[in-house]
C-alpha cells in the first residue's frame, strides 16, 4: 500500500489518480492551489509490527506546523498532544527522520521530487515491521538545494524558534 502525504501538485496527483493503489493526502500547497477538493487532510491505518499510524501532512488537524530534528521535544508533545497514533507525515522540510518523543513516534519519510538531502533522488519509507529509509535514484533526480542541517535551521527559524539545539 502506498501512502502520498501531500504537497502533490496537479501533474503528480493525476498520475498517481490513474493507479489504483495510491492514498493520498492534502497538503497545505494542495489547499491553496485549490486541487484539495475531495483528499482528507489525514488517514489512520494499521502497520504490522508498529500499529496504529496516523498519516498526515504536518500534524493531525493542521497542514502547516512545522517539526524538524530539532524541534524541542515539549513542542512536538504539545503539536501532538490530541493524537493517539504514532505519526508518519511529510510538510515543508523534506528531511527524513525518526524521532521518538513521549508516547509517539514521529517519522517524516522525506520527499520524492524535493529533497533537502545529502544525496539525490526520491526518498521515502517502507513501513512495517520497522521504519525504514529509502531512496530511489531516478531519471530526472536533482541534486538536493539543501542539506538536513541547513533546512533545519531554515524551518525552525520560519516557526519563530530561532536556532533549536
Ligand atoms: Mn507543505
């Protein structure tokens, strides 16, 4: 089963519509660009091996707040504090990682077509039974703008956090 956790964009969501295994989500770029009619803003399943999965975007009931490595654990606590699953999701920062903080477990699978990596091509998870990072090279891959330290920095400062540790 296949899981897209927003921020798809017409082009991609009209490929992934003409097969019939992809879940997708709304992302916040979604919303705007107003391709969000009939896509839920989050999905719940259950993963052999981790359980209870709430995919979403950002955080459950909100496409846009931002949790990067660094992010405080009282923070992220605090975003998630209404959702009972573990969470796998994607937003603006397009860097995988695997953060456990309280009783979550906080997994970001990265980005397909706009990674902010230390290496190209499209990175994403295989979920069940553990977490694990992937990446596929593919044709039209571009080196990454970005590395995970640098858009750290950038979306802990966008959230007004300044420089978390
Ligand atoms: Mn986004």
């Amino acid at each position: 089963m296949i899981v897209v956790c927003g921020d798809i964009g017409p082009s991609a969501l009209a490929v992934l519509r003409s097969r019939p295994d992809p879940h997708c989500i709304r992302g916040n770029a979604d919303r705007e660009d107003r391709i969000d009619a009939d896509l839920p803003p989050s999905l719940g399943f259950v993963v052999d091996g981790l359980g209870a999965v709430r995919f979403c975007h950002a955080v459950p009931g909100d496409d846009e707040s931002i949790i990067t490595r660094r992010t405080p654990p009282g923070i992220v606590a605090a975003l998630l504090a209404d959702t009972a699953e573990h969470v796998v999701r994607y937003d603006h920062t397009h860097v995988q990682y695997d953060r456990r903080v309280g009783e979550h477990r906080v997994v970001n699978c990265g980005s397909v077509g706009l990674p902010y990596e230390a290496e190209p091509g499209a990175h994403w998870v295989m979920l069940g039974p553990d977490v694990d990072f992937r990446r596929t090279i593919y044709t039209a891959a571009s080196l990454p703008e970005a590395t995970p330290d640098e858009a750290a920095e950038h979306f802990e400062r966008l959230a007004g956090r300044g420089t978390a540790p």
